[in-house]
C-alpha cells in the first residue's frame, strides 16, 4: 500500500527540481483549502493548485507532478544523448598466392600439395552500445530582486489595496488615501517593503497613557502571502521598533488578529508576551442590552 508523502518530503523533493512547494495556512479541518498544497517556480510564478480561491492540489497531486518531471527530465537526456557508433570492421587480409615453378624435375614427380583451405579471420566482437546517461536539468534560478523599506506614498494605494484584502478580515469602505493623511498628521508611521513590487506594509503610532507613559503601538503588520518566510516581516518590525524607541516609548505592543496563522509564534519569537484582551466595537452604536 503506497503511503502519502509528508509536506517536508514534498518540499525537499520540489527544491531539488528547483520549485517551491506552497502549503496552505488553515489549520481547521473544512475550512478553506485546508490540507491542500500548491507548487511555484522559483521566481513565485505558479506551477500546480494554486486559484483565485487558495490552494487546490493534495499532497498525491503534487507527488505525482514532482515524479512526472522527473520522468520527462531522464527522457529528455537519453534522446539527446547519441548512441556510440560501432567500430569499423578490420579489412580481409589478401589470401597467399602459391607460385609454381614451371621447370619440372627428372624422374618421378610427386604431386603438389594440395594448398591447406585459408582460414576465415573471425571479426572482433562490435563494442557494446553506450547507456543513455541520466542529466537531471535543473530550471534557471533568476536573482530576486533586493528588498527596499520606504514610507508610503499616494502611489502605494491600489498595491496597498490588495494587500489588506488578504487579512483575516479585510476591511469594507475605507478611503486609503484618508488614512495614510491621517497617519502622516498623527506624527505616526508607515512603512512600505519594495522588492520590485509592494510585498509588505507596517503602521505604528505613539499612544500616551497614564499608567504607562508612552506606548509605542504597531497597528499592523502584513507581508504578501507568496513572500512570506523570506525575513521581509522581521525587516519591517525592526524599523518599526527603532522609531518607536527614538520617540520615548518605554513599552512596545503589537494589535494582531487572533485567526492570523503562525503570526502568534512570530511575535513569541521576538520576545513579545501576550498580556490583555483587546475588545473592541463600532464607535456610535448602542450598546446591546445584556441579558442576565
């Protein structure tokens, strides 16, 4: 019974063939593209199971692609490689010629030998022919583009756009081009990652408090999903955490979504600790009565 490979299986076989395997990010059977995969070349151009709506490929599927390359890889090479010739066969070495002399002896002649039959020269065995030889082709791997942190400009807003869409919960009706005005008033910041495009943004703002003087608060913090894992998130948080020190926050809190994958151990990893609630409701609505 073939047993189903592993993601980490999957991920070293696509490296080797020069690809990157993508996996999805739900973590809740059922919901989305939960346990599906998707593959990418290694410039992020997208290869096998990956839609407008996430991830389509199983874990067989990709398999059966990464081998099904393999294959068309070894063919590829044998038809290209020639087969040996065979050696050229050695010429015939002339038959001897028996001369006879035409003077005859006296007295009782004995008649000629009879000439031995010539032996047939055997021909050397022709050499066996060559093996195909296996060349695995590896695709072209093209430099990625060198990562730039900038502020935000009124240029960034459709790129802007379309990263907020793939929050958890991404926002309705809001005047990008207000925001980024109001953050600029607000003395506050917005950074933006560059690598040949718009991959990433984060937001900060000085909030001051009593009991806690100055708090620097980092209100969002978002890479592109294709460009994840590549450091872009660590870059912006850094810069993020430097302003805020030179501003005169003693303390420094990130707002992060409860349903954002991996973004938790993300935080842990930087030192951060999760020590509040967040609740949080429209601004101007009632309040719905409570039942006790």
């Amino acid at each position: 019974m073939t047993t189903e490979p592993t993601a980490d299986e999957l991920r070293a076989i696509a490296e080797h063939r020069g690809m990157k395997l993508v996996r999805s990010r739900k973590r809740t059977p059922g919901v989305g593209d939960y346990g599906k995969f998707g593959l990418t070349d290694a410039a992020g151009k997208p290869l096998l199971g990956i839609g407008e709506q996430g991830l389509m490929a199983s874990a067989a599927d990709i398999a059966h692609y990464l081998r099904g390359g393999a294959a068309d890889s070894w063919k590829l090479s044998a038809e290209r490689e020639p087969a040996a010739k065979p050696a050229k066969k050695a010429p015939k070495a002339a038959e001897p010629i028996e001369e006879h002399s035409p003077i005859r002896r006296r007295g009782k002649t004995s008649p000629p030998p009879s000439p031995e039959p010539a032996r047939r020269r055997q021909d050397p065995p022709p050499p066996p022919k060559a093996k195909p030889v296996l060349r695995i082709v590896k695709p072209e791997v093209l430099p990625e583009p060198e990562l730039s942190l900038r502020p935000a400009t009124g240029k960034d807003r459709k790129a802007l756009a379309r990263l907020l869409a793939q929050l958890a919960e991404p926002p309705k009706r809001i005047s990008i081009d207000a925001n980024v005005e109001a953050i600029g008033k607000a003395k506050a910041g917005l950074l933006v990652a560059d690598a040949g495009g718009l991959v990433g943004c984060c937001a900060w703002g000085v909030v001051p408090t009593l009991q806690h003087g100055l708090v620097g608060r980092v209100t969002l913090l978002l890479v592109d999903g294709d460009h994840r894992r590549r450091g872009i998130g660590t870059a912006l948080l850094t810069a993020a955490e430097t302003a805020l020190t030179k501003a005169g926050c003693g303390t420094i809190e990130i707002m992060s979504d409860i349903m954002i994958n991996n973004a938790h151990n993300f935080l842990r990893a930087r030192n951060y600790e999760q020590k509040s609630y967040r609740f949080v409701r429209s601004a101007g609505g009632a309040p719905k009565a409570r039942r006790d």
